[in-house]
C-alpha cells in the first residue's frame, strides 16, 4: 500500500516538478559548430572543418589550453548533421561512422577528460532540419537514454518536420526523459522560435519549466544586417520577453559571431554587448584554432563576461532610442548596471553622446557610483547620479559601461 503511494507520488512529481537539473542558473557559455561549419560533411575535401571528431577534439583542445574554460566557456557542442541517414538495428541513433570513428562515447571522454562538456544536436520531428533522422514522438525515450548513456551534457533539440501539437507534447516529452535519465542534461529547446516567438502562442512560463535556454527567433547569419535584425526584435518584444528569462533559464538570441568574416571590430563588440545585457547564452561559432588577437581578447574580456553571467540573472532592456543611439541597460547584483549605447550610424562620423546617471534613474547612491569603460578596459571615475558622462561611439559601435556603487570597495574582475 506504502509502495503504491509512494508510486503515485513520483509519478505526480514527474509530471508538475520544473527541470529541476540544477543547470545554467547563469547562462551557459561555450562554442557550437553551425553558424560557421553548417553542415559540411566532407572530410575528404575539408578534414579539419568538416562535422566531425576531429573538429570537435581540435577545438576542445584550445578551450582548455587557451584560457577559455577558465573563463567559463565550457559547453562543445556539435550541431547538425553528426548522424547517419538511418538509425541502428536496436532503433538507435548513430554518428557518421568515417567523420566519428570512435564514436560519441569516447568523444566526450575527450572532451571531459579536458574539463569540458560535450553537446548534440537533436531534432522534434520527422528530419532534422538538415534532412538527418528526427526524434519522434515514439523516440524520445530512446534517443534520451542514448544521449545520456554518451555521457552527453547538453541537448539543442530543433523543430523541423513536426507541427505545433506534436511540438506542445514532444518538447515536456524529452524534458521529463532527460530528467530521468538521472544524467544532468542541458536542454536547449527551439520550440518558440517555431511559434512566432511571442505569447500567447509561446508560454514561457511553462518552456521555463522544462527547458534551460530556448531560441526564440530566426538563425543568426555572419553579417551585421543579421545581428541588427535579432536586436530589434528583441527590443521590440522586450516586454514579452524580459520576465521569460532568469536563473536557470534563458532566451537565446543565438550564436556569438565575433572572430567570423562578417563583423567589423566595433560590430564585434556591439554584439557581445548587447548579447551581455539580455543575459544572452555566450556560445561562439567561429575557428578557436585560427581566432585573431583581438577577437579573442573581445570574447574573453572578463568584465565583459562579469556582466553576462550576474547572478541577478535578469534580462536587460533597450531604455532610450535618440536619433541613431540606442540606450540598453541591465540591472545586476548589489545595485551594479551595465550600460550600453549603441551607434547604428552609418555616416561614418563618431557621435558625441552626454547622460547622467540619473538620466538612467540610477539614483539610489548618493556617495556616487564607480564607472567602468568594458571595452577599454579603463576606470573612468567617480560619478555622482547627476554628473556628465561624455562619450564618443563610432559607428555601429559600441560603449560599454560597468556602474558599481562607490560604496563597494573591491575592483571588478
Ligand atoms: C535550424 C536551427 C539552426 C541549426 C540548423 C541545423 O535552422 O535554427 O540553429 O541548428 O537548423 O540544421
């Protein structure tokens, strides 16, 4: 009798209980391969950038030797097109066996002998997007005992070749499956980005029950036009979208471009600020092996990084519009902001830009607030709430600001 209560009570806390995998309580950060390898699978022209062990063992190796895993960088993460064109004999999925010889297992005993996590890539549907094998209703079970028995710690699960009713069961489906396998297992969840992304088609108060982070819009390309296009939508449904986000779960306007061939420096460095003050996941597509100097400075810019991971975990918002500036802030722990003003000129003239803090009404410290320049890297001073702060931003550039009240002794990272 004991026993069938006890039952009963599990199952009904599988149905109710949140993801409760104690994951990505700051948003996750670490490198996925399909912005910048897509889906090239020939090894045979392209041995070092094709889907594959070898790409993924190289890049594993310079996260852990470059600095980036200290830094948080931590989830490797293979995107599309790893699979076979059909499943195994027992039902299962299967890695390309030529482009993963020693198949997913020993992949990621690679790379968590390195202090990293590895990624895969699933897809709620028929096919994935990419046209590989899709989990089905039918399948979830065995695909989340597969992933987990790989020793697998993220699942970016897509939504190509299924519609909206198969979506609204699939996605708590492989939720509760993941939570079963006993294996704590980051889930990335595409759903919303299939449903327009906004309520009341999206709840997000249920995806935040059952998925860490989820796309909410279209895929990022290397090009400005395309991180332009991301950020005013995320402005625009900022109040959709804001209180959809917080500790242990995340909206995730995709991939980190910087180090790619589409964005100028100052380009580089307006998205990782933005992407900083939505408490956006910071997971880069590009090359770790052949990064330049100052991509890699830009990404691990620890201040930078201070501000994307708060521990508030509260998304920020774009707070002004002024002709071709754009004022965004984020609030943070122990009444710090993070400022930035964004210039989406394109005449080619640096802007001049003054505002207080009190503009921003950041008031509350009277002994004033300590300011930080992220990207300079620079102290800039004491400021009382109504003091000046003079600035020039280039064009589609960026100034990024780190407020710290005065009161707080220590420096920042
Ligand atoms: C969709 C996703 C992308 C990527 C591709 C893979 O377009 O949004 O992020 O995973 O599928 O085919």
């Amino acid at each position: 009798m004991q026993l069938v209560y006890l039952g009963i009570l599990l199952a009904l806390s599988a149905l109710c209980s949140s993801l409760d995998n104690g994951l990505a309580k700051t948003p996750p950060m670490g490198w996925m391969t399909w912005e910048r390898y897509r889906c090239n699978i020939d090894c045979k022209i392209d041995p070092e950038n094709c889907i594959g062990e070898n790409l993924i063992k190289g890049i594993a190796d310079k996260m852990a030797d470059s600095g980036w895993r200290e830094l948080g960088y931590v989830y490797i993460s293979i995107d599309d097109c790893w699979a076979l064109k059909s499943r195994d004999s027992n039902g299962q999925l299967q890695p390309d066996p030529v482009r993963f010889p020693s198949g997913m297992k020993a992949l990621a005993d690679y790379v968590h002998a390195r202090g990293l996590k590895l990624g895969i890539y699933g897809d709620m549907g028929n096919f994935t997007c990419g046209g590989y094998p899709g989990t089905t209703l039918d399948t979830i079970q065995i695909d989340a005992d597969t992933f987990a028995s790989w020793e697998v710690d993220m699942l970016k699960f897509d939504g190509c070749y299924s519609n909206s009713s198969e979506k609204a069961l699939g996605y708590p489906k492989m939720s509760y499956a993941l939570n079963a396998t006993g294996r704590p297992i980051l889930y990335s969840c595409s759903w919303p980005a299939y449903e327009g992304g906004l309520p009341p088609q999206v709840n997000y108060t249920l995806l935040g029950s059952i998925c860490n982070l989820w796309r909410n819009y279209g895929d990022i390309q290397d090009s400005w036009d395309s991180v332009l296009n991301i950020l005013e939508w995320f402005a625009s449904n900022q109040d959709a979208l804001q209180s959809a986000a917080g500790p242990g779960r995340w909206n995730d306007p995709d991939m980190l471009i910087t180090g790619d061939f589409g964005l100028s420096y100052e380009q580089s460095k307006s998205q990782l600020a933005i992407w900083a003050i939505l408490a956006a996941p910071f997971i880069m597509s590009n090359d770790l092996r052949t990064i330049s100097y100052e991509a890699k400075e830009l990404l691990q810019n620890r201040l930078l990084i201070y501000i994307d991971q708060d521990s508030l975990g509260k998304q920020g918002r774009r707070v002004a519009k002024v002709s071709s500036l754009e004022v965004w802030m984020r609030e943070l722990v122990n009444e710090q902001y993070a400022v930035a003003v964004l210039n989406k000129g394109t005449d080619g003239i640096p802007k001049r830009f003054s505002m207080s803090l009190a503009n921003l009404n950041i008031t509350e410290c009277a002994l004033g607030y300590k300011l930080y320049d992220v990207f300079e890297k620079e102290f800039l001073g004491n400021f009382k709430p109504e003091t000046n702060i003079e600035m020039v931003i280039n064009p589609t550039g960026v100034v990024m600001l780190f407020v710290r009240p005065a009161s707080i002794r220590f420096h920042p990272v």
